[in-house]
C-alpha cells in the first residue's frame, strides 16, 4: 500500500515521523508525497499550544477530504495532540480510523495491523531509532538524545504529554550516529526538551559535554550543534567546548522567557535576572563571535506594565542574534492556567509586536557586521530561476534563522562547504559571491 506523512510541531516530534517512515517502509509500504496518491495518510501533530492544536486540527480536516477525492482509505492521527485529548477526537473527528497516543508507540505495528487486517506477524511492532528514514536531506540530521521534560514550567504541557526526563543510552546515540555519518551526513543537530541536562537521569551527572566530545571525533562530521540550552545547567565546561572545539558550532540556544524576576518566579524557570545576564556576559567573553538565540514568552499571567518594560530594556541592550516570541498560551492543565490576572490578548499582540520590531532593528545592525566577511557556507539549494544557490552559515539552524544566497558564479556541488564573501544583507537573510 502508499502511505503519504505529514508531520507538524518540533524537531523531535519530526524524528518521531521519521522512525514511523522507516518502520512502514521495512515493512514494505511504499512512501509518497502526494495525498492524492496516498492509501494511507498518517498525520503527527503537536499539542503544544493554541495554535499548534489548531493546525492540527485543520491538517486533519483537509486530508481526510483526500477520502472523497484521493485513494485514501485510511486517517491514522498520532502525537501530542491524540496524547493530550484522544477521547475528545474520537467523538469529534469520525473521519479518521485510527488515533496512537505517544504512550502507544511500543504497539504500532499491532494497530496497525489490526486497522488494515494485512499479514505482518513477522515484523517488528516497535518504533527503533536505527529504523529511521531521514527527511531533512541529506546532509543535516537531528539526533534526539532524550525524551519528556522534568522542569515543570507552570505554562508547558510537555511533561504531561511526553512524560518525566529520559535520556538515552550514550552508546545507542552514538550507534545512530555512526550510521548517519556513513549515510552522508555533515551536519548533525542535538535535540531534547533540555539537552543541557542530558545524562542526569541516567548517569548521575550532566553528559553532554562527553558526549558531544565523542561525537566531534566521528570523522565524517563537519558541523554539530545542540539545541534548547537552559541557562541554569550551561556549565564551564560545555563554554570550553564551543569555544575550543572547530566542530561544534559557536551557537547557543537558549530559551530564557522571561527577565523579570517575578514573572520567571510564576513560570517556574530556576534562573533570575542576575545569573542569566551573567552568562550571557560570559559565553560573549570566551566566545566572541558567538551567535546566541533565546525565546521569550509575553503575556504570561501577571506581567505587568513594568515587567514588560524590563524585558523589552534587556532584549535592547542585550541585542540577541537570534531572537523567537510566543504570546502566552493557556493550556488545559497547567498550573499558568489557572493563574488569575490572565493578559488579553490584544495586549499581548502589542506586547509581542513591540518586541518583534526590537528585534528586527537589532538584526539589522547584526546582520550588518557579516557584510564584507568572509564566511564558509553549506550548500542546499538552488533557486527556481538558478540565479543562486542556497545555503547557511554554522550560525544559522535550518527553517528557524537565515539563509545565504550565493551568486552562480560558479557550479557547486549541493551539500557541499564552499567558502563565500558576503556583499550585502537583506532583512533576514545575506546575499555572498564564491571565494575562488
């Protein structure tokens, strides 16, 4: 049979779909991209918030149409958002035929089996890392090192839906590792809800630092960088690594929300004002040509006036290079939920709005010091007209910063590191001639 994919949310919940693509097609299915030709469309979601329930919901509409105009038979609806409220989708989408809750993943291959009655007593019934068919090209992949969440911020639902902190094993991470670099892959980027705190659970102590060292001696890999840093367990160490390791990329994430003492205090986050000012003074000092990105939270519960204020002096004065808002929203179940002094939202709008045209005043000045550069470029694409290619910088992560379109010049080989000169930037992105 076809089975056509379509994955929303996060990065991990997209290595989730990719180890469901390698399971189906070990099984003999054959993978399409287009609904209309797809028997089976399955359909992860992410449960996060407001707006990411809405996509979902509306994704699921619009494939279940491919039933009256496609060759679909079947819906199947996995991820956070069936882990969340399965029993009210049951009730209010008949058009689809089968929901997995996360919790279920171990016995896909039974609900499967036993959704489209075909004969696969022999095959393996559970979702495995080294199974997965990777999508993001073939040059960068994520590598997932844990699951679940343990920090209980008072606005996230992820512990509830994901479960507590589990890391896994060192071995196996480097076992898949080992196979996507002898798959081709350059570039490979460390996920978690908190990588930062990888190895706790496990081993006692925080791992990253060895693992990431181990990693950088795989020869094949060029690039490696590591997502969701939170600023309380970014340790010396890790500092040292980024700075002194040529493959780790000098890029920190990390999600901060929130300066204000109290508001941090109601969300639950374990930094203040003081020691996340430190660090960043800190990780800019050894590294000085770092690229750090965080995210903020606005609209949270009991921000006030003044706290608002406090947060859009820091986001000016620090001048963060990468820079991501959320408005606050209201998740079923979390304590924030239940907080009194919830904002409106078209405060919260003008609140967010503000903060994006900070930022965006910020990057322009940002962007400006790369002009005249010279910067070393991974090769992606090429535009539709072939006027340029299309690549990134180490400082940049794929479908969350900019891009660099370097003039054809030259034929380039996709997937390949070419040395560039940029000669102009744009409003996000920077525009570079080929070295040579």
């Amino acid at each position: 049979m076809k089975i056509g994919f379509v994955s929303l949310g996060c990065s991990k919940n997209l290595v989730d779909t990719e180890m469901m693509i390698g399971l189906f097609k070990n099984n003999n299915y054959e993978i399409v991209n287009n609904p209309k030709n797809a028997e089976i469309i399955l359909i992860n979601t992410c449960g996060f918030i407001e707006s990411a329930k809405e996509e979902g919901i509306n994704t699921i509409l619009e494939m279940s149409k491919y039933k009256k105009t496609g060759k679909c038979k079947y819906i199947i609806v996995t991820g956070c958002l069936v882990q969340r409220y399965k029993e009210e989708l049951e009730k209010a989408l008949p058009e689809v035929d089968l929901f997995m809750t996360i919790d279920e993943y171990d016995n896909i291959w039974k609900k499967i089996e036993k959704l489209i009655s075909k004969d696969n007593n022999n095959k393996k019934e559970y979702l495995d890392y080294m199974e997965r068919v990777v999508t993001t090209g073939n040059t960068t992949a994520y590598l997932k090192i844990a699951e679940g969440c343990s920090n209980r911020c008072t606005y996230c639902a992820i512990p509830d839906i994901r479960g507590p902190y589990v890391s896994r094993k060192m071995e196996d991470i480097l076992e898949e590792a080992n196979m996507l670099a002898k798959n081709g892959y350059k570039e490979i980027i460390v996920i978690a809800q908190d990588t930062t705190k990888y190895g706790l659970d496990l081993y006692g102590e925080q791992k990253l630092v060895e693992l990431l060292n181990k990693l950088s001696k795989i020869k094949e890999f060029k690039w490696i960088r590591f997502l969701y840093a939170y600023p309380e367990t970014i340790t010396e160490d890790l500092i040292q690594l980024v700075k002194t390791n040529p493959k780790i990329c000098k890029y920190f994430d990390i999600p901060i929300q929130h300066i204000s003492d109290k508001v941090l205090k109601r969300m639950n986050r374990k930094s203040d004002e003081n020691s996340i000012k430190k660090l960043i003074t800190k990780i800019r000092e050894e590294i000085p040509n770092v690229v750090i990105r965080t995210s903020l939270i606005v609209g949270f519960p009991g921000e006030t006036e003044e706290d608002f204020n406090k947060l859009y002096e820091f986001v000016k004065e620090t001048k963060f290079d990468k820079l991501g808002t959320f408005m606050y929203s209201k998740e079923d179940g979390t304590p924030a939920s239940r907080l009194k002094e919830q904002i409106h939202h078209n405060t919260k709008k003008s609140r967010y709005n503000k903060i994006m045209k900070l930022q965006q005043i910020n990057l322009n000045e940002i962007l400006q010091k790369y002009v005249n550069k010279e910067l070393e470029v991974l090769v992606e694409d090429i535009t539709f007209d072939g006027k340029y290619y299309v690549g990134r910088t180490e400082f940049d992560v794929p479908d969350m910063d900019g891009i660099v379109y370097i003039k054809n010049t030259k034929k380039l080989q996709i997937g390949t590191f070419v040395r560039c000169k940029i000669i102009e930037k744009q409003e996000y992105d920077l525009i570079a001639n080929i070295i040579g």
